[in-house]
C-alpha cells in the first residue's frame, strides 16, 4: 500500500506557539493557578495533557476567582475586546497567546469600524475565533458562511463595507462568497485574512485525496479546519475517513486500498499523526 502524508499536515505556526506558551509558563510558574480562557487549541489529547499538570480551562471571565498569583492565557483562537478590557481589570497576571494571524484581524476590524464602514466576518458564526472577532467592533457586524447566506445579504444603510474572513475558512468558499457580494454594487474593501497556512492545507489535501484511494483526516471532533479539511477531501475521495486518534482508525476499510493519503489540522500534535501513519504503514 502507498501511504502519502501532507507535507502541511499538523500544527500551524499559530497553534504551536499558543502550546509551547502554556508548558513554559508551567516550566516558569512555582507557584499560584494557571488557567487558559478556553481550550487553548481545539484538541481534546493536548487540553487534556495540560489539564492532567494543573492548567484549568475557564469558560468565562465569571469562573475567574479572586485567587494569589493567577496567571490567566488567552486561547490561540482570540477574544472579545469587551473580555479583554474585563481581564486587565483583574489582578491577574495575563499571558496574550492569541495567533498573530487572529490578532491582524482584531486590529482590521476594530480599525475600519471606527472609520465607519460596515464589517462582514466570512465565517461560522459558532466559532470562538469568529466571536472574538465580533467583539472587536462591538458585534455590529454581520457573519456570512454559506453562499445562501451571501445571496441574501443586503445593506441596512449605505455604508463603506469591509469583508475579513475566518483564518481557517474554506478558501474556495470565500473567493465565492465574495463574488456573489461583489456582484451587489456595494462599496467594498476586501481583505484576505484566511490564513496562508490554511490556503496550503486545504490544496495540498485536495490533491492528495484526489489521488488517493481512501483519505485520513486527522484532527479533534471541535475543530474548523479540520472538519473543512474533511469536506475538501470528501469531494474528492468518498472513502475520507476524520478521526481524532489511532484508537478510531479501523483499519479493516483499507485493506483493499492500494493508496492511502493521511493529512491532519492545525491543531493535530505530530506524534498522533506519526502513530497513525505508522500503523497504517505496517499494517
């Protein structure tokens, strides 16, 4: 059996540095509660992992106890600007591991909403980093994912329009969703912000499940890019399998593959993906 593995398959510039700021505040820190605002990534092995040496996921700034020495980190996928004021009011030490690539786009948002224009975040509405998005114009904003969506898009009042897309939002998707905005005759500024990594990926896992007789996406149950990995690959191999772990791989469906492609999300550790490709290899 040939076994292909994405050369972008894994953790993304992003990600890791979000992780590697959680262990080395852990190395550093003797003393006092370390808590992340929300999962720090969307991957169950490695919240887990850190959970098991003490770092406690809040779910908002309310669970934040009056507590010595607390050291709060902001989550990879970012937050509201509204939290963000909330926590400096604390006396708490604050550890920003927000992706950089979140981070522009806070900076866009929050820019073009003072000078007035009208904001559309391209993107799932449910997910965390769309919300902290949000929060950076003060949720006057609109969020547009599918292309039903942009069709029925209209303007409230004649404004300047600025469009941001979800970093880790199908980029066909939002080439398409933008033309059909486009089309409208608005005033619009368009800003790329999905990020390169992401744009990589996506094409990479397009052509290799294209060439492939069975697909693995690798990747956690709550994660966007992995699941936008799966439905890429899923188009173009109907034998695409998304899986979190090994322990969900049932390798009885390929034994009568002759190739199989492996890719995973941005928030995949490399040792679940060299497991898996190993095991598929040797089996």
């Amino acid at each position: 059996m040939k076994i292909e593995l994405a050369k972008s398959a894994g953790l993304c510039f992003g990600v890791k540095r979000a992780v590697d700021t959680v262990y080395d505040v852990l190395k550093e820190k003797k003393e006092g509660p370390v808590h992340t605002l929300g999962p720090i990534i969307h991957n169950e092995q490695v919240v887990q992992d850190l959970e098991s040496k003490g770092v406690q996921v809040l779910h908002s700034i309310d669970e934040l106890k009056e507590e010595k020495d607390a050291v709060v980190i902001i989550r990879s996928h970012g937050i509201t600007k509204q939290m963000q004021d909330a926590l400096e009011k604390k006396d708490i030490s604050i550890v920003d591991a927000t992706c950089p690539f979140v981070k522009k786009i806070h900076n866009i948002v929050h820019e073009k909403w003072n000078e007035g224009y009208e904001i559309i975040v391209v993107g799932s509405a449910k997910h965390p980093e769309v919300q902290g998005i949000c929060g950076w114009c003060d949720n006057c904003c609109s969020v547009i994912e599918t292309l039903e969506e942009a069709q029925k898009y209209t303007q409230k009042e004649p404004k300047k329009i600025c469009i941001v897309a979800q970093t880790t939002f199908n980029y066909k998707k939002f080439e398409d969703i933008v033309d059909i905005l486009l089309k409208k005759s608005y005033d619009i500024l368009v800003m790329n912000t999905i990020c390169n990594a992401t744009e990589v990926r996506q094409t990479e896992a397009g052509t290799i499940a294209r060439n492939s007789d069975a697909m693995i996406v690798i990747g956690g149950k709550h994660s966007s890019n992995t699941q936008k990995l799966y439905e890429i690959c899923k188009k173009e191999c109907l034998n695409t399998h998304f899986i979190q772990t090994l322990d969900d791989l049932d390798l009885n469906l390929f034994q009568s593959f002759r190739s199989v492609g492996i890719t995973a999300g941005a928030s995949t550790p490399n040792n679940i993906i060299k497991e898996v490709q190993s095991y598929v290899r040797h089996e």
